[in-house]
C-alpha cells in the first residue's frame, strides 16, 4: 500500500490533534508542517522531519496528496484556493471560511478541480451520537417533534482570556456561534436528517473589552496573574441563544456559551420524536439515554457487539473501553481518507460548511433585527 501524504498547516491545539489522528489512522504520513511562529521546535517535538514557515512553499515541494488547514478562520480561503488549484485534496477546520462568498468560492474550486473537500465537524462520529442517527433513520422515534440542547465552555470566562478567535479580523464576524454552535447545528442536522428553515437569534458579549497579553499564550491556557495587558474591544459574542424551526415543523433551540464555570466543552443534544426520544451528552460520550412514555427509559453504552452495523465502523475498541474526543476525529479521518480512495463516505464537506457559513450569516442578521430569519 502507498501511504498518502499529508502536510498539516498550523499547530496550535487543533493542529497538534490532526497530527495525532493522522498518526493513528495508518497509511497515512504526516511529512511536513507549516506554522509562522516556531516551526522547527514544533516540528522537533512532533517528530516531523519538514517545516516551513510558508505553507506555498510546503505544498510546492512536498509532493502532498492532503493538506489539513488548523489556521485561523480568515486564512482558509486563501490556503485552500491554493492547494485544491494545485490538486491537493483539502481538510478544512470550522468554520469554512469568514464569509458565504468566500465559502461558495471554495465549494466551486474543490469541484473544478475535482479533489476532496471536508470540513473537521468531528462530533458526527462519536460512535452513540452516530447511533442516534441510525435509530432515526430506522423511524424508531417517528415523527420528530424538537431538537434543543447546550454547547458550554468556560474558557474565556475571564476578561484576561485571551485567542485569536476574539479578533473579528482573524475570526469572522460571529466567534462562539461560528467555533462551537456550528458543531451542535451540524450535528442536529446530520442526526435527524432535517434542515434548518429559520433562525431566530439572541446574541450577547459580556465583556466589551478584554485584556489581551503582550506575549502569546496557548489556547485553553490557565489563567495568567502576571502578565502585562492592552484593553482590546470585543465585536463578537460571548453567548447565544438560538431557536430553530426545521423543514418538517419541529422546532428547536440551543444555548451556546463560552463563559460558563466548570463546563470544558459540555455538549448535550436531545430529540423528541412521537414514540421515543433521545439524549446524548459529551460528558457521558460513551451512553445514549433513550426516553419511553410507556415503558422504562433505557441507557444504552457504546458496545460493537450491540450497535447497529453502520455504528459499529466508528468503533475501534471493545464495550467497556472509552472513546472520545481524539477518537471522533480519528473516525472522521477515517472516513475522509477512504473517500480520496473512491469510497462514498458521510464525512461534513464543504456543502455543509457553506450551510454553516450561511446559518450564521442569518443568526447575526436575526439578532441584529430581534426576528425570525428565513435561511
């Protein structure tokens, strides 16, 4: 077999994860990475032999099948024009882009040029939020009536938190809906097999102006005391409430925070049908509670010897053994990569991260006009 090549462009948090997932997944060689800051001890730490500091350069002379873009939002459109013209197949981080038009334009270039094009919405392949999908899909739930949940974090709780995704330049015009509702809405989708019709939208920053560190700091660092500051004003939201209606008449809502105490990365997503519903939970990744009006509610675990057939290919160890984060990504790797070899497969692609693009395009229009917005 031929190991594909693959060259990933930004190592910070996310980054570092591709290069592991990568790693795991076999038949797959991450030969170089890019970063404009510290590329060579990066590259040392990692144990990758190239490093550039010029992601072009990278792809010229690398010979790669695949790039994965781990950069800031604003940077992906440029990044991938580049590679998919040059017939380098494409894994973009969320959100696609910062804008629809940019968004649309990548969509067209990855199909005149006929590569692959995905977008990292990981969450899909945690084996019993898959699970939930097959049990819709098999009409065990009926009719369903409504979609809700949460997306929490507590990581820029501070106004002495600081990333480069509170900067509109580099992040969009919208941050916490775009950085993790964007998961929940593709994940609600992708489960129940609706889309989203219209959007109403509540948008809140609590900290006006944040402190940014004259030095850099990891994301998801510790809060810092000692530092030395400048008072950055803050265009992006903090908190959203959002509320759904979809193509079959269900309704729905999410709240999404990133200045919630105590919650990491709390994800919870439930759905109400006419004979059943369901629950899944980031914080009990490996159950799916399963709700009865006439009967005892159930709680299934992640067993492959108990899932359905389509499940059980996003499991990679025995019942009893957890799986989780690193692994939703690995799946979805998994699932990218059969693709480039002629598999059709349901990884997010970039139609997916254009409907995104234009679901928060429509959520700051609807929370700037306090009404529902048609998508």
């Amino acid at each position: 077999m031929i190991k594909k090549r693959a060259g990933v462009i930004g190592t910070g948090f996310i980054g570092n994860a591709h290069v592991e997932a990568l790693r795991r997944l076999g038949g797959v060689d991450v030969v170089a990475i890019t970063d404009t800051y510290g590329a060579k001890e990066k590259a040392e730490v990692l144990g990758i032999e190239n490093y550039y500091n010029d992601y072009k350069k990278m792809i010229d002379e690398c010979s790669l099948n695949v790039v994965h873009i781990c950069t800031p939002n604003a940077t992906h459109y440029e990044i991938a024009t580049y590679a998919m013209t040059r017939g380098v197949h494409v894994v973009c981080e969320k959100p696609l882009s910062t804008t629809v038009e940019d968004a649309k334009q990548m969509l067209r270039l990855a199909k005149e040029n006929n590569v692959i094009h995905a977008v990292n919405f990981n969450n899909r392949f945690n084996p019993m939020v898959y699970e939930m999908k097959n049990i819709i899909e098999k009409y065990e739930l009926g009719d369903i009536f409504s979609i809700h949940g949460c997306y929490v974090q507590d990581w820029l709780l501070y106004p002495t938190d600081y990333s480069w995704r509170l900067e509109t330049a580099l992040s969009g015009a919208t941050r916490a809906v775009a950085d993790i509702g964007s998961h929940w809405m593709d994940m609600a989708e992708f489960i129940s097999g609706l889309k989203i019709t219209q959007v109403f939208a509540n948008l809140a920053t609590f900290h006006p102006i944040r402190k940014k560190p004259l030095k850099p700091i990891q994301s998801f660092a510790s809060h810092l005391e000692e530092m030395i500051y400048e008072d950055i004003p803050i265009h992006t939201e903090d908190f959203a409430t959002l509320i759904f209606r979809f193509d079959n008449g269900a309704v729905g809502n999410v709240v999404l925070s990133q200045m919630f105490a105590g919650r990491k990365n709390k994800i919870v997503i439930s759905i109400g049908g006419a004979k059943q519903a369901l629950e899944w939970d980031s914080e009990k990744s490996n159950e799916l509670w399963i709700g009865k009006r006439d009967g005892y509610n159930q709680v299934a675990v992640k067993d492959p010897s108990l899932v359905s057939d389509r499940t059980r290919q996003t499991i990679n160890f025995p019942g009893g053994h957890v799986e989780g984060f690193p692994d939703t990504i690995k799946q979805n790797f998994a699932k990218i990569y059969r693709a480039i070899d002629g598999y059709e497969e349901d990884y997010a692609k970039f139609e997916d991260g254009l409907k995104q693009m234009v679901l928060c395009e429509k959520i700051i229009e609807s929370s700037s006009l306090s009404k529902w917005v048609e998508v």
